[in-house]
C-alpha cells in the first residue's frame, strides 16, 4: 500500500487515526499502542504478506539480542560477541535478498557452474528496517540500556508512516 493510494488516503489512514485516538481517549495506552502496532503490521504485510515473516524474526531476533547484551551480568567479550551475531544476522538478511542473485551468476560465470537463479522479490523497507536494528544494537551495546517492552519495541521497528520512508530519518 502506497501513501498516495486510495486505499491508504480514504481507507486505511482515516480508519487507523480515529480507532486510535478513540482507544487512547478510553485511557488504554498500551492498547493504543497494540493497535498501532497491528496497523502498522497490516500496512506492512498488504503487498506480500508472506514478509510478515521476515519482518517478525527480525523483530524478536534484534529484540531478544538486545535484552541479552543488556543484562548486567555477562561479560564484555560475550556482548561483543552478542553484537558481532545481531550485525551478521541483520547483514544476512540484506545480502540474500539484495545480492543473492548477483553472487550466484558472478559464481556461475566464474567457474562455469549452473546454479539456479530464483528470482527474490525484495522486501519492502529491508534496508531501512535493517539499519534501524542495527543501529538499536549499537545503542544498547554502548549504554546498556535496552526497552524491555516488547510492543513498544515493535511498533519502534514497524511504525507505518516511517516505515517506508526510506533509510534517512
């Protein structure tokens, strides 16, 4: 869904803000922000679902990374390492659905080999999602000081109107 859309301009941003500013007017905060986070999700997942996945593993693996490297009692060097796992797996990620294709026809060409080449459709705001986490990581392994909400971490990561904003925020 596009913000010039129709769906996204008559539809989905008109229905998102009154539902939740009349669940935040009841005093629910943290449904307020549940909703926000499901919206945002949704928004996400209207043109290829199946990256609900992608952007729910990168989620939980960041945030649990996270948590972990925050906690007053592992040593330095298992916080680097912890570090060293959370940029590898967010760098992973780009690089198979970015350059997975270019590194297979530059390997076929090179050795002469067949690999198949499957095209990948690109996910929606990988790089943007992806920078974000591993900035987050930096930020925790400086200063230790990780949101250990969970939901305010995601709706963090899958806010709709920055989402696809592109990486410069």
């Amino acid at each position: 869904m596009l913000f010039s859309s129709y769906e996204f301009v008559f539809l989905f941003l008109p229905v998102t803000v009154c539902l939740f500013f009349l669940i935040s007017a009841k005093g629910s905060y943290r449904q307020a922000l549940g909703f926000l986070t499901v919206a945002s999700l949704f928004f996400y997942g209207w043109w290829k679902p199946i990256y609900l996945t992608l952007l729910g593993l990168s989620i939980l693996t960041n945030y649990f990374t996270a948590l972990t490297i925050a906690k007053p009692d592992i040593t330095n060097r298992q916080r680097s390492l912890l570090l060293t796992f959370g940029i590898t797996f967010n760098l992973g990620l780009i690089v198979y659905f970015k350059y997975k294709n270019f590194f297979v026809d530059n390997l076929n060409t090179l050795v002469g080999s067949d690999f198949a080449n499957i095209p990948i459709v690109l996910p929606l705001a990988i790089s943007f999602f992806t920078f974000q986490q591993i900035a987050y990581l930096v930020d925790v392994y400086r200063d230790r000081n990780a949101e250990t909400d969970f939901l305010k971490y995601a709706l963090f990561i899958a806010y709709f109107p920055q989402l696809i904003a592109g990486p410069i925020v």
